[in-house]
C-alpha cells in the first residue's frame, strides 16, 4: 500500500482541479460580465490553454537538465501562478487580462505534467493505481462547481478570482507535504526522442489527443454561457459540471477493471465515438433539461477513460530519460494546442453562425479522431 503518500499526492490533485472547477465553467461567465463578446472571451480562453503548448516543454527540458529537482520546479510554479494571478485584482481591460492570463496560466499549466510523473514514479510497478488517486482531482472539481454554483446565485460573479487565488495557495501549500522522487532511469530501454516521435504509433496518438481536445473547446469555454442563455441558472449550471466530473470519478474506480476486460484501444475507440454524440445533444438537445443531464454521464468516457487510457500509453511509450517530457508532450499538444485551437474556433463559430453550429463542428472533430485512431493506432 502507498500508506501517507496516497493523501500526500491526492491533496495536491484536489486543490489543482478544484481550481480548473473554478476557471473553466465560470471564467467565460466572469468575463462576459466583464462586457466581453463571445470571440474576445474564446481568445483569453485560448491563452490559459495556449500556454500548455509551450510551458509544459520548457519546465519539463529544466528538469532533465537540472538534475531531476522535479518537486523544486513544481513548487516554484505554483508559488509563481498566484503570484501572477493577483493582477486580476488591478485592471480589467482586454490586453491586461490577457498579459495575465498569459503569464499565470504559463506556470500552472507547467507544474501539471511533472507532478503527473513524479506521482507515477511513486507509484512504480504499481501505476495502475493511478486513477485511484487522480480522482480526488475530480472530486475538488465537484466540490468547487456545486459550491461556486450555488455561490453565484446569491453573491456577484466578479468575486470569482478571490475564489481562484485561494485555490491557487492551496496547491502551493500541498508541495510541502511530499516528498520529491527524482527521475526512474531505465537506460537500456531509453531511445532519442526524436526516434521516438517519428514512431507512427505515437504520431497518431499525439494527433487523436490533439483533436480530441479541439473537439473540447466549445464544450469548456462557452457551455456555461450557452446554459446561461437558454435560463439555466448558476447553480444548475454548476451541478451539470459536477455530474460530468462525478461520472468521470466512477469511470476513474472502474478503470482497472475495464483496462483488463476491453483493452486500450477498444476503450480509446469508444470514448471517441461517444464525443461525437454528446455535442451532437448539446447542439440539439439544450432547451431539454433532463437529456441535457443525462448526457453529462457521457463525460465518463470522453474524458475519464480517454485520460486514464492516454497517461498509460504515455507512460508505456516514454521510460527512461524521456519519461517527464512524454507527460510534457501530451499536456502541451493536447490540453495545450488542442485546447487553444478549440477555445478560438468555439467563438469565431458562434460570433458568426450560433452555438448549433459550434457544437456540430466540435462532434466532426470527434468522428476524425476516431476514423484516425482506427485507423493508425496499434495497442
């Protein structure tokens, strides 16, 4: 058994997704507020995502190069994020909001693919009990989304960054409680990364990952206004959130079992077919209530068994010396690029032909992710 260290890395992913449960479902919310049109909101959106194309990369070569202090680079991250993220506090027009969420979102979005490796280091031969503790990241995400929900429904919307900053510190905080696990060397397994990306294998897996994320962005920077627009209120808002993500958490218990039963392809193939189906229902489905719910399920498997499935493959494909820049690799091309790309096709659509017509594109991106993993990747 883990003993300590299971609570020691959990509390870390509570705290980093309670404050994605703050910033994803809200900040379109806030920055409306703000007097912002749906194309300036999907463009600051894009830059909290666009950092993980470049950040992840940068901090995970320091490691490599530093002498594997992964827990130092981890805590000098979080401790620069909310020093940075206090500039909500100062202005809010459009190119000062951007500069700040340019600058916070570069470290935090960095310390999230070490921490993911340096948990999997702890875990060792027991990496399969990784969903087991990434769960209590979706757990801070319920908590923060029904609480902020219900919030927000009797305060103003403009006191969501104090909710965040806090959010911020308790990441910070947890670092200390931990201890580091430097870097697991398997020299005889270790190739050249460059040998290893031009593998086909990989370059599919990267390339379904991207889009996957693409196929996110309506989802994560407009569903709330979207909701918002057809009457929901923010408490309802927020308890949608929290069923997808509580869905998430059972599909995250179940893994293992199901890893065993149907395998990592059958398992990737199928969260990417339901992703076409779940933005299929929102375009169509958002004035219905109750399928409205029903659909959030889907999160389950266009998230949780997508992520599980992914980090194990990660985990399998880079060893050695490549090991924190594969977790790098997947936030930055994924979560990073992906999500940037998703967040500004989101509103450029919705600015120009409606939120129909967003989530429409969002389930063709989810069907080519599919037909390529089919297609090209080999489990």
């Amino acid at each position: 058994m883990l003993g300590s260290i299971y609570w020691q890395l959990s509390s870390f992913y509570w705290f980093y997704f309670a404050t994605l449960g703050a910033l994803i479902p809200f900040l379109g919310l806030y920055l409306e507020s703000l007097g912002f049109n749906t194309a300036e909101i999907g463009e600051l959106i894009a830059v909290v995502m666009g950092t993980k194309i470049i950040a992840p990369n940068m901090w995970g070569w320091l490691v490599d190069r530093g002498g594997c202090q992964r827990l130092l680079i981890i805590r000098l991250g979080a401790l620069l994020s909310a020093l940075f993220f206090v500039g909500f506090f100062i202005n809010h027009q459009y190119w000062w909001l951007f500069i700040i969420l340019l600058a916070f979102s570069f470290f935090w979005n960095a310390i999230l693919p070490q921490f993911e490796a340096l948990t999997l280091n702890h875990l060792g031969d027991d990496h399969h009990r990784y969903s087991l503790i990434r769960l209590w990241g979706s757990i801070g995400f319920i908590v923060t989304v029904f609480l902020l929900g219900w919030l927000f429904n009797h305060i103003s919307i403009a006191n969501l960054p104090w909710f965040i900053l806090i959010l911020l510190l308790g990441i910070f905080i947890t670092t200390f409680f931990m201890p580091d696990k430097g870097c697991i060397h398997i020299d005889r397994e270790h190739e050249p990364l460059r040998k290893l990306m031009a593998k086909p294998e990989i370059i599919a897996l990267f390339g379904v990952c991207f889009l996957v994320q693409a196929s996110h962005g309506p989802y994560y920077s407009f569903f709330s206004i979207y909701a918002s627009e057809h009457d929901y209120s923010n408490s309802y808002i927020g308890l949608l959130w929290a069923l997808g993500v509580m869905s998430e958490v059972v599909a995250f218990t179940l893994m293992p079992k199901w890893i065993q039963q149907f395998g990592l392809r059958k398992l990737l193939l199928f969260s990417l077919f339901t992703g076409s189906l779940r933005w299929i229902v929102i375009a169509f489905y958002i004035d219905v209530p109750w399928v409205l719910t029903l659909n959030q399920v889907l999160h389950a498997s266009t998230f949780g068994i997508y992520h599980v499935v992914v980090i194990a493959l990660v985990h399998r494909y880079f060893v050695g010396k490549n090991q924190g820049m594969g977790q790098s690799l997947y936030s930055s091309l994924s979560f990073g690029l992906g999500g940037a790309i998703g967040s500004l096709y989101a509103g450029y659509i919705w600015e120009l032909s409606g939120p129909v017509a967003m989530y429409l594109f969002a389930a063709g991106i989810s069907l080519v992710g599919f037909i390529v993993s089919y297609k090209y990747t080999k489990i």
